[in-house]
C-alpha cells in the first residue's frame, strides 16, 4: 500500500502477486488477488476474492475494514485508489 500512496502502482502490483503466490490459501493472498483484480476492473472477482479474505480473517476489526474494500468494490470503485 505504501508504494500505491507514493504512485507506484506496477511495482505494488507486482508485489501483490507475490503475496498471492506465498500465501495462495490466506486472508494475505485473497486481499492480494483482489487489489489486482480491481485494478483491471474485475470487480465481481474482486469482492469473491475480498469476501473469502473477510471470512478467513482473524479480528473483527480486519473483517470490518475488508468490509470496507467490499462494498467498494460492489459500487465498481477501484480499491486501489
């Protein structure tokens, strides 16, 4: 997220998918996949991928925040931005 604040958003990318490769079967790795989705558009991916990260997360605080990136992404918003 940092590199995305600083508008450098390809490395950040790529840093997501090396998130997604390390952790294929976690809350990390479902939110990863879903920023990327999101950033080509693929809204509806996203918010699959965003709710299987919210009902894998371990705190009721990480649950409301992906709930957050969720219903952004529903109302086709770029969580990335």
């Amino acid at each position: 997220r940092r590199l995305q604040n600083q508008k450098q958003n390809a490395e950040a990318m790529e840093i997501f998918k090396d998130v997604d490769k390390r952790f294929p079967q976690g809350v990390y790795g479902d939110l990863a996949r879903a920023r990327i989705k999101s950033a080509a558009g693929d809204f509806a991916g996203a918010a699959s991928d965003a709710k299987k990260a919210q009902a894998t997360a371990p705190t009721d605080a990480q649950k409301q925040s992906i709930q957050a990136l969720i219903t952004r992404l529903e109302a086709k918003q770029d969580v990335n931005k």
